[in-house]
C-alpha cells in the first residue's frame, strides 16, 4: 500500500512539475513574444526573397526592395527572407536607432555565412570576441589625432596617382582609378607597402576576393566564391610574410612603432598583455582592406559622377580647394588645418554619400526573443537595417532625390537619418579615414581637371556597392596653367 502511495505522489509530482513547467513556458513566451510576427512574406522555400533583394540592386535600385514592401505592408518594419535566413528589414530613423543602441543587448553584428567561410581563422574564435578585439586596436590608429600625421601622406600617394593614371590623358576610366587610389592609400598606411610592383601583386587577387566575398557560395572551381577563398589564401600568406619581417626589422630598430597599423598591432598587447598571433593580424588588415576598399573608391566614382553632372556643385567645390592650394607654398603638403577648411567639400561627399550609400545596409542577428512595434522578433532571426529607408525618403530629406548639399549645413541631418557608416557600436571605424581620403582625392581632382561623362545615362548596378556600369569614363579637360 504504501508503495503505491508513494507511486501517486510520485505521478503527482511529475505532473503537477509538467503543468508549471509547461504554464510557465507558455507564460514566458507569451509574455516575450506576445504579439503578430512583422507583415510580409517569406517568398521561395529556401532562397525566399534573395533573388529580388539582390535583383533591385543589379537593376540599380537596391531602394525599391525597401520601399515596395514598405508601402505593401508596414513603414516600420516587414517580415522576409533572405540569403537562406528568416529576416526582419527595419525601417525609418527609429529602427536605426533601435538596432545601433541595442547592439549586444538584443542584437549583434552577423554576416552571410560565405563571408565567414571566405575568412576561416576568424571564425576560430566567436566573432564577438574578434570585433572587440578589433575594436580595442582601431581606434588608437584610426583616430583624428593620430591619422592627422598620415594626411602628408596620403597628398603625397595622391599626387603619384594622379601623375600616373589621369594626366595627359584625354579621357579615363573613373572606378578602376579610384580602386587602385585606395588600394594605394591602404597598402602604404596599413602595411608600408609601396612598391607599385609589390602593390600589384596583391590588387588582382584582392579584386576577386573583393568580388566573391558576397556571393552565391558554391565552392567548386571557377565560381567567384572559389576565386575568392583562393585570393583570401593567397593575399593571408602574403601578408604574413609581411608581418615576419616587420617583426625582425622592429627587432632591429629598422622600421618604427607608429609607421603603420602593422607596427600598431605588432606592438600593442590586450590587457592581460597577450600579442595578437600573425595570423589573427593578418587577418585584421585583411578585413580593413576589405572594409575600407571598394566602399571609398565606390564614393570617389559617384562624387566624381555628380561633379560631372552638376555644374554649380563642381564650381563651389573648385573654388573651395583652389583657395586652398593657392594658400600653400610650392611643394607644401595638405594638412589638418586644410581638411578642416575643404567643408563644403565634405558636405557634397556627404551628399553623395546619402544618393549613393556605398553599403546598403548591414544585418543583425537577434540574441533573444523580443518585441519591436508591437511585432515579435524570434531570437535567431537576422534583422537587416538599409540606409535608404531614410536617405531617400522624403519623410527625412525633402525632395529625397534633388542633390543639395546645403542639408549637411548647420547641425545637418536629423539623428540617424544620415547613416552611411551605419551607428553605434558597430559604426564604420574607418570614417575618418575616409573622410580624408576622400577630400585629398577632391582635392587633386578638382585642382586638375573639368571632366565629362562620356556615357551620359550609364546605368548604375549596386553588387553590392554601386558602381557605374562601365566604370564611368569620362573626358578629361585639364585647367590652363
Ligand atoms: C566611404 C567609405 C566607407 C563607408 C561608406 C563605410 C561604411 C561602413 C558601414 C555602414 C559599416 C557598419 C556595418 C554595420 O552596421 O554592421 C562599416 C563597418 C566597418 N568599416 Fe567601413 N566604410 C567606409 C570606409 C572604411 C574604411 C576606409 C575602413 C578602414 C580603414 C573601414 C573599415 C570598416 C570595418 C573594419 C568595419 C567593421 C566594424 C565592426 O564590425 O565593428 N571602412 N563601414
């Protein structure tokens, strides 16, 4: 008997742990996910609605995707699916700022798995460990302060550039000039390399790692994903070959502690004062090249694309650095003070910047389930936010679509409205440099040369940055000495 006591206090036991378990799951989840997922649809089993998302951006407006949905079915935030992932597009300045002020609480960076397979050591530790790392390193290198030293520089690799590949030319090839100013630019700044033939060595694999980072990622010979998992190899070996002679001529006192990031990173240690193994930084230059790359030479081709289309623009812009170079003693280098003067300048790069944002936008991952607008957002799903919900809607810039830099007078843009290096935590920590590099190649531009198109309608495609479909040439028509 008193086994069988035993028995129903045992079953009741189960049972009644069962019910509050079960109540209280349902409770929990009810209570985080209580309402409706976003509106939308999921589209195609497995590529859902990849093929129009991408297909927007090769037709050149990579927006319509957004803005369609947007008016089908909710301004703040709709439901898809998208590169083989369940997927929320957040719209409008308030989900900007929802996802940048949320970062590692409700949210976190995430990328397309291709980008993971195409840089493998960085997926040995967990991403969010890499990116603080990376974090720790940047700034100290990519600061105002210490990028001011740099701006000499950079004149001086702009004036090489512009000696080499657009004087006594009667007409050139915008987007492969601008590719090959950055590269330029990146391979003296970040790793002292200088040597046209050593820099050519590593732009055409750089180009098909560039081109194969975000693709259809079928790993067999000859697809662009293949291409660039080699390239990756490749230009990671290269590097590291760098980096053990850095470390010899560090040793013996040949090369110095602030030249480069290189240096930057060889000698600086985290705060238990472990160095970063070779190819952990050779994997951390590999993505500021790739970070800082075709985005800053996509942005010189479109500024120089509206200069070109507007007259009244390129003239403020010509009178701006001719006040500057003529204030300038003959071989004087640009310097801080310089930059800080070519403002209207940057106000017509910031404009550029909002028609044609280099990165479209970026995705998230959701840690937890929680609720935005009333919508519930299942933890896991990848959440995509797009500069153009904003800069192309008039709800934020009157007349989205009319170029004014006038907009980025004053305070400018309302907050996170304006996001082409994105915000908060995550927020590009290549902008300065950028800003730089951009305005000392308006500089030497505008100081040489009016310019035509040579294809007045030339079709943009964004894959996935914009760029004119045939490089934009254009005729030159340099200045009267
Ligand atoms: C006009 C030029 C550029 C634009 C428009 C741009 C835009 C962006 C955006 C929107 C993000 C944030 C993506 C997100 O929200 O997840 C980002 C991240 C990043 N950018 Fe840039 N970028 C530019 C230039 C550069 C340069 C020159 C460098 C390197 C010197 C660079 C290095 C990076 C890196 C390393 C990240 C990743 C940061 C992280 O995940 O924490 N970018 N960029």
């Amino acid at each position: 008997m008193e086994f069988y006591v035993s028995l129903l206090s045992l079953f009741v036991l189960i049972v009644s742990f069962s019910l509050h378990f079960l109540f209280y799951k349902n409770k929990h989840s009810a209570s985080s996910l209580s309402g409706p997922l976003p509106p939308g649809k999921t589209g195609w089993p497995l590529v859902g609605e990849s093929l129009e998302f991408l297909s927007t951006g090769w037709k050149g407006h990579p927006e319509k995707f957004i803005f369609d949905r947007i008016a089908k079915y909710s301004s703040s935030v709709f439901r898809t699916h998208l590169l083989g992932e369940k997927a929320a597009v957040f719209c409008g300045a308030n989900g900007n700022k929802f996802l940048f002020s949320n970062e590692n609480k409700l949210v976190q960076s995430w990328w397309p798995n291709s980008v993971n397979k195409v840089f493998p050591s960085s997926t040995q530790t967990s991403s969010k460990e890499e990116a603080i790392k990376m974090r720790k390193m940047l700034p100290n290198f990519l600061k105002p302060e210490a990028l001011q030293r740099y701006i000499g520089i950079m004149d001086h690799i702009a004036q090489r550039h512009f000696s080499d590949g657009w004087e006594n030319k009667n007409e050139v090839k915008v987007f492969p000039l601008a590719n090959r100013y950055t590269f330029w630019l990146a391979c003296r700044l970040f790793v002292s390399v200088e040597d046209p033939n050593h820099v050519a060595k590593f732009a055409d694999p750089f180009n098909a790692l560039a081109s194969g980072l975000i693709s259809i990622p079928i790993d067999l010979p000859g697809t662009p994903f293949n291409r660039a998992i080699k390239a990756s190899n490749f230009i990671r070996k290269e590097l590291v070959a760098i980096i053990k002679q850095r470390k010899i001529d560090l040793a013996e006192g040949k090369a110095s502690s602030t030249q480069d990031i290189l240096s930057h990173m060889l000698l600086t240690s985290d705060e238990n004062g472990k160095f970063m193994h070779e190819l952990d930084i050779a994997d951390k230059i590999l993505g500021l090249l790739i970070g800082g790359h075709d985005t800053a030479s996509s942005a010189c081709t479109f500024i120089v694309k509206f200069l070109a289309e507007l007259p009244e623009v390129y003239e403020g812009v010509y009178n701006e650095q001719m006040e500057i170079a003529n204030s300038k003693a003959p071989g004087e280098l640009l310097n801080w003070d310089d930059i800080q003067r070519m403002k209207y300048s940057w106000n017509v790069a910031c404009e550029v910047l909002r028609l044609a944002p280099p990165l479209q936008g970026a995705f998230r991952e959701a840690l937890t389930d929680f609720m935005y607008n009333g919508f519930s957002i299942p933890k896991g799903w990848k959440i995509y936010w797009s500069a153009n919900s904003t800069h192309r809607n008039p709800e934020f810039f009157a007349d989205p679509l009319k170029f004014d830099p006038s907009r980025f007078e004053g305070s400018g843009p309302a907050p996170y409205t304006f996001v082409p290096f994105g915000g908060g935590p995550r927020m590009c920590p290549g902008k300065e440099y950028a800003r730089l590099e951009i305005l000392v190649f308006m500089h030497h531009l505008v100081k040489r040369f009016r310019f035509e198109k040579i294809i007045p309608d030339e079709k943009i495609v964004v894959n996935p940055m914009p760029i004119p479909a045939k490089g934009l040439p254009v005729r030159l028509y340099p200045h009267k000495a």
